[in-house]
C-alpha cells in the first residue's frame, strides 16, 4: 500500500511539474543540454508527436522468445507511460494546458523517425533503468533517446513498471532528478 502510494504521488508531482516545465521552459532541475525534440507533426491541439517504439527485433528486442509478440507487461507499461504523460497539464485537472509532446507508440515508424526507443539491457547494479541521447559536436542531447530497462523489468508489477518509465521518459525530455532524490525505489 505504500508503494502505491509513493508511486501514485510521484506521478502527480511528476505530472505538475513536468507540465508546467514543458509548457513554460523555466526549470531549476532540468538538463541544461537537452534539446528540444522536433517530433513528427503536430496534434489538433498544437503539441509535437513524438514516435516511442519499443525496441522488436534483434539484441535488445522486448519480445517473448521465439515469437514476434512484444512481453504484455512491458507493451502494457510504455503506453500506460505514455498516457500519464499526454494526459498531464499544467494545473494537473484536464482544464490546464497540455505539454508540448504527445507521445504515441508507433512500431511502423522507420528507425529514423523514433524519437524514444525502449530496449532491454545490462545495466550495472543498483540501476535498472537509463535514458541515454546522442551527444552532438557541441556537447548538445537529443533524439533518437534510448530507454534501457533491465530484463527483470518484465516482472515488476505494472505500476512500478509504469511509473519507472514514466520517469525515464522525463530524462528525454530534459527533466533531471530533484535533490534528494532515491534512486533505490521500493519495487
């Protein structure tokens, strides 16, 4: 019960601040280097699509082994991680304004239009997940973003799997942790 709790009031907070730091750009705790995404088009209401895919084929594939089916709990995960954040607005009721991203699953998006890619990975312990970009000449992050979650990430329970992605989608959005931060979350 506490760690539905502790969850659930990550996600408000996480939902209240990171509207309001997408919509207006003024953050204490964000990445100072991370670009702004410049997405696929744009929703009726004026927000950048961003295409997140999770990773189907090849080293890093979420699908179950010797299938074309992508793990339940971790397809389940990244659209409940998606839908938490399209949802957030700035007042955190669905009468403040939305962020500036809509993000959408697309497995058909060509590799070179993925904004946000979810990989399975080693990780080194205590970490079990991590957001990495691609470093530009200038010392700049920006997309394709790689999620890593470790490959016991398909048996967390489906809140902790969702808000642990939520989190990392943060990060490529250029949200950075706040001080005091626990990185050691109970699962």
């Amino acid at each position: 019960m506490r760690t539905r709790v502790g969850i659930t009031l990550f996600l408000i907070i996480l939902g209240i601040l990171g509207s309001a730091v997408l919509s207006f750009a003024d953050c204490p705790n964000c990445f100072w280097n991370v670009k702004r995404i410049s997405g696929h088009g744009t929703t009726a209401d004026g927000r950048t699509k961003l295409n997140v895919q999770i990773s189907f084929s090849g080293s890093g594939s979420w699908n179950n082994p010797g299938t074309t089916t992508t793990n339940a709990n971790i397809w389940n995960g990244v659209n409940s991680a998606n839908a938490d954040w399209n949802s957030q607005t700035t007042t955190g009721t669905s009468s403040g304004q939305h962020g500036n991203y809509s993000l959408d699953v697309n497995q058909a998006a060509p590799r070179a239009d993925v904004d946000v890619r979810i990989v399975l990975g080693s990780l080194t312990p205590p970490t079990i997940a991590q957001t990495r970009g691609v470093t530009d000449s200038s010392g700049n992050v920006g997309p394709p973003f790689t999620i890593i979650l470790v490959p016991g990430a398909q048996n967390w329970t489906p809140n902790y799997l969702r808000s642990v992605i939520a989190h990392e989608i943060g990060h490529a959005l250029g949200l950075a942790h706040s001080p005091g931060f626990n990185t050691r979350p109970n699962r």
